[in-house]
C-alpha cells in the first residue's frame, strides 16, 4: 500500500496527511476549501520546520515529507488511485455519508475506506457503501503527528483482513493501534467527553473559574492540560457533537450536552481554531489568557 488520499485538510486531515508523508506515503490531500488547503499546507509546513528544529528529521526529511502531499478540491480526482481513503472531514452525519456514498463510486473496489469520525458509526457510514467489510474507523488522536494512539474500531462487516492491515499501517506510521468495537463514542470520547461536559457543568454552575479547573485536574489528576484548555484544542463544535452521540446513541441524559457548551458553540466560539473559547487564542503569546466571557 503506497497511496494514501486524506479527506479533509483541518485539524485532524492536516496532521494525518502529514504523518502519512513523513514515513514515506504518497498523499492526496482533498478539501472543499482551497482556503483550507492553503492553511493545512502551512500548518505541516509548520509542524516539519519544529521538527527540524528540534534535529528530529532532516532538511531532506522535510523536503521529500512535502513532496509526497498533492492537493485536491475535487474528490473523484483525489480518491480515484488509492489503496486507501481516511476521511477527515467535519463532524457531520449527512456529510460523511454522502462523502462515502461518493467514493464507493469513484474508488476501485479493493480500496479500504477509514473514517477518523470522534464518535460517529462506523457501521452506519459503511451501510451506505457497497463494500461495508471494507470499512474501518482509525481514530487518530490530536496532534497526529506527535500522539501515538490510533483507536482502530471495527464497523459490524469490517473483514478480518482490512482490520489486521488497517493494524499493521498503523503500526508502519510508528503508531500504537487498539482494536475497539464500535459504539457510540467509541472508548476515547465514551470516556474523555462526559469529563470535558462536566468541566463545562461545574464552570456554568459557578462551582470555579477557568483557570480554577484547569489547575484542578492538571495539578490533582496530573493530566497534561485541563479539560477546558483540551476542549479548545479540539474545538467546541466537535465537542458538541460528541456529546450528541453520545445522548442519541445510548439513550440516556446524563450525556446531554452543557447549555454552556451550546451557546458558545451558537456563538461561533469554538476554541483555537477560531481564536476563543475558554481561552482567547489570539494573543501570540504561549500564555493561558481566560477569554473576556469569563473573566471574573
Ligand atoms: N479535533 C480533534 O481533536 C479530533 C480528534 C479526533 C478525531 N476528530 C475527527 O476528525 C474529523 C475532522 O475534525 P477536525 O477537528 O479536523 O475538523 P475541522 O473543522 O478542523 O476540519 C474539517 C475540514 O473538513 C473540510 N470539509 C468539509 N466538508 C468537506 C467535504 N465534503 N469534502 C472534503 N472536505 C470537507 C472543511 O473544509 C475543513 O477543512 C471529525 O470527524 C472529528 O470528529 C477530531
């Protein structure tokens, strides 16, 4: 397997297009967006020349991890030679299934078809393809490049086969995969996400600031960030998804997403990538500013 095309070039499509092309892949990039492509293109170009820095990879390193990455705005153009598709696009139930009802028709049938969907189905986008043993989630974790952790989750007609090669990419990108079933949520978000609500929970109550929370578990729990500065990393609107699975697919309140979480994400306050959420982004400093909204 050499040729790799990744949907989608946001957080997650730009950091998996990455790892893929520095351990030697030929990668499709494909985005709607020309804007988004541009932005993923200077975000790796970005993350190789820290690497660089750091004498983690070499000049040629980065010039050949470039090279390997072709973009696209149209899908059929991007998918049609590849061995396998992992699709990265927002979070969006309608949209990914139309996105994989269109590449069942324009990749060939040997293709495997993943989807790094947070929480999403694996056995419900695969219903909408011809080939449903051909599909597999690989949930990569945010930054690709740097977490280790791909969460491989098998959709009810996932093969044997696709599962153990999807296993064995993995492991070629010097990753460590964990083989799940899928469930809503999965076992990252079942569990990470109802902690980041009830972070949002105790902030809308009043119970503690922003920095309070942080500190709290950063310091308590010894967690490398807090869960409101993890949530702006991940971004809200994705958060709120999650949790929107989570409440629909397993039926049960407790997963109901904070009010708080809503407004904010209503309010196009999606955490870094759109400069402010619990934090304010825009600063260009490394220090943890509280967004306006919340300072006491
Ligand atoms: N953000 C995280 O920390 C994280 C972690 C693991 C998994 N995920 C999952 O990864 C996926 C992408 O999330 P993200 O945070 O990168 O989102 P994002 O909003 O940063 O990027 C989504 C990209 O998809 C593009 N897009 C939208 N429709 C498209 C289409 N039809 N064809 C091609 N591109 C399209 C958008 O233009 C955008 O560039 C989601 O399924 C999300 O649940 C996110």
């Amino acid at each position: 397997m050499n040729n790799i095309t990744v949907i989608g070039a946001g957080t997650m499509g730009n950091g998996i297009a990455h790892t893929f092309a520095q351990y030697g892949y030929k990668v499709n990039l494909v985005d709607i967006s020309q804007d988004s492509l541009d932005k993923g293109m200077a975000t790796i170009k970005k993350n190789l020349d820290r690497l660089l820095a750091k004498e983690k990879i070499t000049n040629e390193k980065l010039t050949e991890t470039l090279n390997n990455i072709t973009c696209f705005t149209d899908l059929k153009a991007g998918v049609e030679n590849a061995e396998l598709v992992v699709e990265a696009a927002t979070e969006n139930i309608d949209l990914k299934l139309k996105i994989f009802a269109d590449m069942d028709k324009y990749t060939n049938a040997n293709c495997i078809l993943a989807t790094n969907t947070s929480s999403i189905s694996i056995t419900k986008i695969a219903a909408v393809t011809e080939n449903p043993d051909k599909v597999i989630g690989m949930h990569f974790m945010n930054p690709v490049p740097i977490m280790k952790l791909v969460e491989i989750i098998r959709g009810y007609s996932t093969s044997d086969a696709v599962c153990s090669e999807i296993m064995d990419v993995s492991k070629s990108l010097n990753k460590v995969p964990v083989e799940v079933n899928d469930y809503p949520g999965f076992v990252a978000n079942r569990i990470l996400m109802p902690m980041i609500n009830e972070a949002i929970i105790t902030l809308n109550e009043g119970v503690a600031g922003v920095e309070e929370i942080d500190t709290v578990m950063k310091l308590g729990m010894a967690h490398p960030m807090g869960p409101l500065q993890l949530a702006d990393f991940i971004g809200l609107d994705v958060c709120l998804a999650i949790m929107n699975v989570l409440k629909d697919g397993l039926g049960n309140d407790k997963y109901a997403p904070c009010p708080l979480l809503v407004n904010m994400v209503t309010a196009g306050k999606l955490g870094v990538k759109s400069g402010e959420g619990f934090y304010s982004w825009g600063h260009g400093s490394k220090d943890l500013i509280v967004a306006d909204n919340f300072k006491k």
